[in-house]
C-alpha cells in the first residue's frame, strides 16, 4: 500500500507559539487515520499544517510525492484535498445549496455531484432553500461534510466530526466516512475514541506537540497502557 500523505518531522509555529515540536504522520493511500491525544496536543494544529493554514517552519509535507510545505493553502486545497473544520464552521447567513455552490472548484462541480450528496445527506435535500443558521447541529456537520465533497478530493481532513452530537446522528456520520473512504483517502481528528475505533484502520496519538505513537488501530485497541498513558482513558 502506498503511502499518500508524509509528515516529516514538522515543526509549526502559530504566531510566536511553536505549537508542534516534531510531528510524523504517515497515512496509506485508501485508509481512515486518526489524529489522537488530548485537548491541546496539536491535532487540530497537525490538520492545518497540512492545508498550509498553519506555518511550517520546519520539516516536510508530502502530498501524492510532492513536498507542499509553504505553498499558499488555495493551491494545496487544489491538489485535491478537502478540509472539514471543526465546530461546524458553514455559512450561517447562506442557504444550504448557497453553502454548497460556494465550495465549487470548477464550474458546474455542484449539479455533477449534487446526487451523490444528497444520497448522503437525505436532510440537505429537504432544506435546500434554509440559511445553516436554522440548521441543528447534526444538520450543519452534515453540511459541513458535503461542503468538502462538492469538488473532486482525493484526501479528506475531517476536524472533530462527532463533536456535540447526538448519538443517532453519530452512528450516520460513521457510516458516511466509511463510505467516502471508499473513493478518498481520510485524515481525521476525533476526540471521542469508541468513534475513532470504529472508523480508523491506523493511528497516529500526539502529545505537546510531538507524534508519540502509530500504528495499526487494531493493535491500540488492546493496548491498555498506551491509551491510559496518552488519551486519559481507562
């Protein structure tokens, strides 16, 4: 399996805050990683610095074979990634379909995948013409998602998709992610582990601002100490 995204020891500063200290994440083509550790760790940090919303002042991003360290993020966005951010970040004064025509890269990428959307998010479909401020929680997370999905996307950074939710809508947005990961590779923070393990193949825990541990998710699940020592659990 090849690899398509490689974080090289990278260092991030956030104004004068030198947030991540060494961070490695390496992530296989067609996979669901998760970003893990605690609130603070970096992992939101770690997306951004991906995307170029965040300056890299040391170490390499590698998307598809190409180090993309320091190029503006509209170019990096156009290389074929697509950023989820967290606290449901959509146009509040902006209708639903308003929301999703803004995300196209080229003309017409809202009518060609406007099917595919709503097969996803049945609800979208029923609020086409609501602004995202009278949208549930739920509903916005959704819209936040199919936001990403409006242009072609071969990786998808999803921040905190879980955050706040209730639990039916929970279980749909896990099976949302898996669906995509069938067509884009996925990159995702998530707080709630039981989610996480749900949904990721491999792993990546960050600790003050340094990747601590990676692997395969299956083997973290038995690792008691491991999510003891990083993630606070029992």
């Amino acid at each position: 399996m090849s690899n398509i995204l490689e974080l090289q020891s990278i260092h991030t500063f956030i104004g004068q805050f030198h947030i991540l200290q060494g961070v490695d994440v390496v992530v296989p083509q067609g996979s669901i990683t998760a970003l893990l550790g605690r609130n603070g760790a970096g992992k939101t940090t770690t997306l951004k610095s991906i995307l170029g919303l965040a300056s890299v002042r040391q170490g390499k991003v590698i998307f598809e074979g190409r180090e993309v360290q320091g190029m503006p993020p509209y170019d990096v966005a156009a290389l074929g990634i697509g950023f989820v951010p967290e606290h449901r970040a959509v146009f509040r004064d902006l209708s639903v379909e308003e929301n999703l025509k803004i995300a196209e890269r080229n003309k017409g990428d809202y009518l060609r995948k406007r099917d595919f959307i709503f097969d996803l998010f049945p609800d979208l479909k029923k609020f086409l013409s609501i602004p995202g401020t009278r949208l549930s929680g739920g509903q916005q997370q959704m819209l936040a998602i199919a936001r990403a999905l409006v242009a072609d996307n071969r990786m998808l950074l999803i921040d905190e998709p879980s955050e706040g939710l209730a639990p039916v809508i929970i279980d749909h947005m896990i099976s949302v992610i898996r669906q995509l990961s069938n067509d884009s590779t996925v990159v995702l923070v998530e707080q709630n582990f039981l989610v996480a393990c749900k949904l990721a193949e491999f792993y990546v825990i960050i600790e003050e601002g340094r990747s601590v541990k990676s692997g395969k998710m299956e083997d973290l699940i038995t690792d008691k100490d491991t999510i003891h020592k990083y993630l606070g659990a029992a």
